[in-house]
C-alpha cells in the first residue's frame, strides 16, 4: 500500500485524535495464519445403496472490503471536505489546522470554521484488524423411495466471525434515544450535531468484530425426471442471527451505525436478512403428444416442454 496518512486510533473510543506524524507504509499488521480445513464423509448405513448419511466442515475465509483500508486516503491533511449547507449547494474544502484542531480534549473548541456544518470526518482501520472467516456445517440423511422418488433432510449452519464492521465513535452513550449531549454543544437526540469532538462530525472506526450465526432444517423431496415428469418440492426454516448486517449498511432498513457504538451487542438479534421459512418448488412436463410425429407436424408441434417454478417466503424483519 502506498503511503498515506493515519491517526493514532487508542483514543478514538473517547473522542481523542492524535495524529500520527509522517506517512505510514501499513495501516495493518498482516494476518498470515488462516488455514482452510475441510471434513466431510458419506454413508450407507443399509448397504442397499438406498439410503446415505452425510456430513461436513469447513472453514473459509474472505478478504477485506478494500473501503475499509482504502478510505484513510481521505484523511486530512491531504484531503478535507465539508459542506456549508443546501442553499449553497457546494462542498468546500476549508483549510485545516491539524495541530491546533485535531489534539483537543472532548468537548473543548468549535467546528474549524464561520460556518458551523463544515466539520469533516476522519476514517481509521484498527491496526489489530483480522481476515473474517466462516465455519459452515452440514448433516443429513437421503433416502431413495419408490425407485424415482428421492427424501432429503438436513441441518445447515453457518458461523460468522470477525466481521467486518464501520462504527462511528463521535458519539455518547444514548445519543439516538434523545440523551443530552454531555458538552452542551449539540440538539438532543441529533446524533449528527451531538459529537464528543465537535470538531468532526463522524470518527469511523473500521474494524472487524461483529459474528453471526445462521441455523436451518431443510427438507426436500423430488422426483428423478421419468415418464415425461419431473418434480421437486423443497422447505427451509431457518434462522440468522447478527449484531450487524451491513459493512456499509447498503441494504436500505440497515443502518450503518450500532445502538450504542461501546455496546454492540445491544444489536444483536435477528439479522436484516433473516427470512425464516422458504417455500419453493418446480417441475418439467414434456408433452408427449406429436412427440414421435414425423414430418412438418412433429418438428412444429413435437417435443414441447411445460416448466413451473413457485417461491414463497417471509419478507425481512421489520420494526416501525
């Protein structure tokens, strides 16, 4: 990575920015031992050929939203903007004092400029951050049943770990539920005025620690495609559970921000998207009429297929 600009995030949590002098090679350590293990098995525990039970583990990995190291590239110094307010209708980038505005304890000073909506934001990723991972896991048992049909049950699971996750933390404790701001500088309940240093609006801390969990019965019948039909029918009540759904928060009712930024676990309970029962099912029908019809007629009116395709489901959590 090129070089780039960072502040010191140890005293993010309480409002308190130190930048870091110079330019830095890394804004991260290096995660380097992720290893990717795989398990799984098959059996016939009748020896017929009938019946199979089956299993699996594994574990997976994914890479870094790239926005989330990316950004510092937006810092100050050699990056600023604010906004003076809608009836001008322009960004501007006001000149920065780093010394004199960034080392202030919170509460102290004000916004660094006349007019007072041209704060500007600062973006750190957490130097400790992790790759996030997935250990999925799967059992279940088929039986085959009057020679074309097929029965499926199974249990699913996923497991989220150190996901990733942009907090802001300029903010207090019980600012989104109409608390006072602890300085005096700010409307109650307006999490975009109420900051710890009112010289920024958003501190967007980037780490990786939010985990999910998602648990599901899926059950399946089907029928292998003979005399002209073909058919399977599938049911799926599951379950997923998150603090956070959303790195960006991209998903429309999902917002970017936690509760309380110091307690995300205030958050956690059904994720964004949770859909808890899934109802789907298809089939073929190859018309057999005209099938074996030679000539203009056959090749017109011969080999024609009907396909049906049903979904039902619950829509996603919502609360007004």
């Amino acid at each position: 990575m090129a070089d780039a600009p960072r502040f010191d995030p140890l005293g993010v949590k309480t409002g308190q920015i130190q930048f870091n002098p110079g330019y830095v090679s890394s804004v991260f350590s290096g995660d380097h031992n992720n290893w990717s293990s795989r398990l799984g098995f098959a059996w016939d525990p009748f020896g017929d050929g009938k019946t199979s039970l089956r299993g699996g583990y594994g574990v997976g990995y994914d890479r870094l939203v790239f926005n989330i190291t990316s950004n510092i590239r937006f810092n100050p110094p050699t990056h600023a903007s604010g906004i003076f307010g809608s009836f001008l209708g322009n960004n501007i980038s006001p000149s920065y004092d780093i010394d004199e505005k960034a080392n202030r304890l919170p509460g102290e000073g004000a916004p660094p400029s006349f007019f007072s909506s041209s704060r500007i934001s600062l973006r750190t990723p957490d130097p400790n951050i992790r790759i996030s991972y997935l250990q999925n896991g799967f059992f279940g048992i088929q039986r085959e049943i009057l020679g074309d049909f097929m029965l499926d049950a199974n249990y699913v699971t996923s497991l989220g770990h150190k996901l990733s996750l942009i907090e802001d933390y300029n903010r207090f404790s019980g600012d989104r539920f109409g608390a006072e701001d602890p300085f005096g500088l700010g409307r109650p309940g307006d999490p975009s005025q109420t900051r710890l240093h009112p010289d920024f609006t958003a501190i967007n801390f980037r780490g990786n620690h939010i985990n999910s969990a998602y648990h599901a019965a899926q059950f399946q019948i089907r029928k292998r495609f003979s005399q002209d039909y073909a058919f399977q029918v599938s049911y799926t009540f599951s379950k997923l559970i998150d603090s956070d759904s959303d790195v960006l928060g991209a998903r429309g009712v999902d917002d970017i921000y936690t509760t309380d930024a110091m307690k995300t676990f205030l958050d956690r309970g059904l994720s964004v998207l949770d859909i808890a029962n899934c109802f789907t099912a298809n089939e073929v029908w190859e018309i057999p009429f005209l099938k074996q019809q030679r000539g203009v007629l056959g090749k017109a009116l011969g080999g024609w297929q009907v396909n049906t395709s049903l979904v039902l489901q619950d829509g996603r959590p919502f609360s007004p």
